[in-house]
C-alpha cells in the first residue's frame, strides 16, 4: 500500500496521483504506484492508452484503491463518446459513473429562390434646382450642376470669361442663337436660353488673370456632370451639396436544397446496485449544428477534452469542458447511498460513436 493519510472510516487515502499510461502495451494495466484493478470487463494498455476489449454495454471499469469517498477526478477521452469517470465503487455490482453522451438529428432544408438589387455607383450631380448668384428664385431644373467664376477680383487681375460654343466659336460676336432667339453677349439673371434651355453656349475663361482675393463669382458652365470619375460636382455648384448617382440592378438567384444537422451532448450519471444499472441524472445539454448538401452525412462535431467529477460528501458535480456548444455541467446528491472508496474511468454505451478508450487519468485527495 502506498503511504498515505489515515481515512476517517480507517485505511490510508491513497495521495493524489496520475496515470499517462504511456507504457509499453500489455494486458496488465498496473504500473508503478498505480495499482490498477479491473472491476468490469478486459483492460490493456495499447498505444499509450488504457482501453478495453469488452463490449460497453457491460459497463467495464477500473480503479484505483483510493480508500476516501471524497475525491476529484478526471479523465481524458480519445474520441467518441461513452468514456467517462467510475466513482464510488464498491464492487463490480455497485457503482457510479458519469459518461459522455451524443445524439444527433437532421431536418431537409427546401430550397430557396428570389431576387435582390444592387447599386452601382455611376457619379455626382447636385442635389438642388439651379440658383442664380445664390438666389434660387428662378426656375429650377434640377440635377445640372453649375461651375462658378470669380468676377470682382482685390489684389489681382480677373480672368476674362467669354460666351462660347463647344467648338469655340464666340457666341457675341459669331452671332450664336439660342432655342428662345436671345444672342447671348452677356449675362443676365434668369435667362433660361443661357442656363438650362437650348442654348448652346457656355461661359468659359478665354484668359489667365492673376491671384487675389475673389469678392463676387458668377455661373459660368451650365453642363450636367454624371461623370462616375468625377469625385463631386465642378466648383461650389452655387452652394449645392454632390447628389451620389446610382444604377439599379436586379438579381435573382436560387439555392438548392440542403440538410441541417443538430449535436447534442451531455453527461449522465449511473449507479449500479446489485448489479441493476440505473441513470440517475443528466448534466445539460449542450448543442451545435452544421448545414450540409442535401444527402449530405452528418459529421464529427468536437467532443469534450476531459470529464471530471469532484466528490464531496453525498454530492457529485461534474464537468466536462471542449465540446462544440460549451461546457457540459450537472450535479447529482446521492442520498443514503452506498458509497464506495475506489475510483477509476469507465466506458458505458454510446449513442452515436461508442469509444473504448481513455488517456491521462488523474485523482485528486480530498
């Protein structure tokens, strides 16, 4: 017997220790200071693992003689499900053990179709009507974007604009009409023959002028910009604020069928009494899914990385971290139980995918 602490009930409490079980594979499992007891079943070490060749639904188990019903302890799985913690072991009649657990299901997802729109940025135009040195009095045709010129100049020489046609014919003095008859030769407010009708002349800078301060500016190009390059409207379009533009496009699509798969895992909790297995208790139950094609198989959702059951008393909590969904937490209190003093791992029977094998054992004193 390892050396240990005295238990209440009498016997030395085996201190805390742990099993990797890397060892060469044989059929005896003990080890070192790791006396092993095969409560339930065959037992072996292989590929540095400790697993079992009976069949789950005989619940194997072995155990540690720990001589304390109080106790953490914790287990790894491999994969699978069914793996878990033997507690309180008295016999190979009567036990606990808590063990992982899996379901899955499916539902058929119909397919799909309709038609949603797209915008495609084109350029900017201004967002208000036309407004005549700041007034917006006249007649508005909105959407033109206007350019400005400064005419009163102090500290400079103004540039010198002129009415002129797209090829540069001088609207004045080449005698360019207008839509409405007006030969333009200058500006006045609200001429709709100069800004926004059929006119085809437009102010433009036919010289360089000199820096200053600009004190008065006045319309100078009457032409729409829809240009998708263009960052804004050309100059301060008379106060009005770029308008974005866009092309509307319309898409349809359709999505086949597919499959939903849902995985619940949880613990449970079983005690055997004279030889009568019996679940006592669920943790929760966590869940997660995957959408697959239609005759798509279900898949391998990650299990939990360990289980542990701590023991205090009539009371056993257990969690087991990892799994896809989250923790998976439960307690149970064990009133009047008959309570033994080993602990060990276990394999019960498995929904979905039965594991066989256990790693890295660890029991903890109270």
């Amino acid at each position: 017997m390892i050396p240990g602490i005295t238990d209440a009930s009498g016997g030395k409490v085996l201190p805390t220790t742990s099993d990797d079980f890397n060892r060469a594979n044989s059929s005896d499992i003990t080890a070192a200071g790791k006396k092993w007891t095969e409560i339930n079943g065959d037992w072996s070490i292989n590929s540095n693992q400790l697993t079992t060749s009976t069949a789950a639904a005989s619940y194997p188990i072995a155990t540690l003689r720990t001589n304390t019903k109080n106790a953490t302890v914790k287990v790894e799985g491999t994969s699978g499900d069914g793996w878990g913690v033997a507690f309180w072991v008295a016999d190979q009649n009567n036990w606990y053990s808590a063990n992982t657990e899996m379901t899955q299901s499916s539902v058929q997802n119909p397919a799909t179709s309709g038609s949603y729109q797209t915008q495609t940025y084109t350029g900017n135009t201004c967002s208000g009507g036309k407004h005549y040195n700041g007034q917006p009095d006249w007649p508005a045709y909105g959407g033109t974007c206007y350019d400005v010129v400064c005419i009163s100049y102090t500290g400079g020489t103004p540039a010198t604009y002129e009415w002129r046609t797209p090829s540069g014919m001088s609207c004045c003095y080449d005698g360019i009409h207008c839509g409405n008859g007006i030969v333009v030769c200058g500006y006045s407010n609200g001429m709709e023959g100069v800004c926004g009708g059929t006119c085809c002349c437009s102010y433009v800078q036919t010289s360089a002028g000199t820096p200053g301060t600009c004190n008065q500016h006045q319309i100078q190009n009457c032409c729409v910009y829809l240009d998708a390059t263009d960052s804004g409207c050309p100059g301060s379009c008379n106060g009005q604020s770029p308008r974005p533009q866009y092309t509307t496009t319309t898409v349809n699509y359709t999505n086949p069928e597919t499959r939903t798969w849902t995985y619940s895992q949880k613990a449970i909790i079983r005690k055997a009494i004279a030889g009568t297995v019996s679940i006592v208790a669920n943790t929760n139950t966590v869940t997660s899914s995957e959408t697959v094609a239609a005759n798509g198989a279900a898949g391998n959702p990650t299990r939990p990385t360990s289980l542990t059951v701590t023991l205090v008393g009539e009371s056993v909590a257990v969690s087991a971290p990892g799994a896809a969904g989250g923790t998976i937490t439960g307690s149970h209190t064990a009133t009047g139980a008959n309570r033994g003093k080993k602990h060990g791992v276990s394999i019960a029977p498995a929904t979905v995918s039965q594991s066989n094998t256990v790693d890295n054992f660890v029991y903890t004193k109270p």
